[in-house]
C-alpha cells in the first residue's frame, strides 16, 4: 500500500462516526397504506400513467382530478397539487415536491 492509502485508511478507521436515533410519528413510521386502497377511476384523472412499486404491484402514478375533488385510491395530495396512490410512505411523491398531505 502506498503512503497516500495508508494515510486514507488510517483516517477512515480512526474516524468516530455517530448515530442519532429518533422516533418518528406515527404517519411516518408506517411503512404501507390502507389496505381497502384501491386503483382510482382513469376517467376521473388528468394523466394516465402508472408505475410498478417496490412490492411488484401497479400503481397509478400521481395526478390531478378533472373535477378538482380527491379521488378515490388517493393515499396523500403532493405539493404540486397532483394526488399520489402510492402504496408505501416511503417516496411518495418524491418528483412532485414532497407530501402535502396524507389522506
């Protein structure tokens, strides 16, 4: 080893690291919504589009209602305004500015 990777890996083992531990509420700390969810009415949505998540099933992916209400299957409205149908917390709508609000 050369003296440039020496210095580099003594530096990373004598490199104290330090973990916070906190709780989360308990919105957050769910790992998957409802279990009545149910795939909302394309004729009812702006966009079409949809995605597969983590669990291998199909998910709309988020949009807006053509008559402004929250449509059914809706799991959190995004910051852009779009409705999300995601199944688990984790990365809903994570390219539309993040959570708003859970329904």
């Amino acid at each position: 080893m050369n003296q440039t990777a020496t210095r580099i890996a003594h530096t990373i083992a004598s490199t104290a690291i330090v973990w916070v531990a906190f709780a989360l509420p308990p919105a957050y700390a769910r790992t998957s919504v409802s279990a009545t969810w149910s795939q909302p009415d394309e004729a009812d949505l702006t966009s079409h589009e949809h995605y597969r998540n983590k669990s291998g099933q199909d998910v709309h992916s988020p949009a807006r209602t053509t008559n402004g209400r929250v449509p059914t299957g809706a799991s959190a409205k995004c910051v852009d305004g779009t409705y999300s149908f995601s199944r688990h917390h984790s990365g809903t709508c994570s390219r539309h500015g993040g959570v708003a609000q859970w329904e």
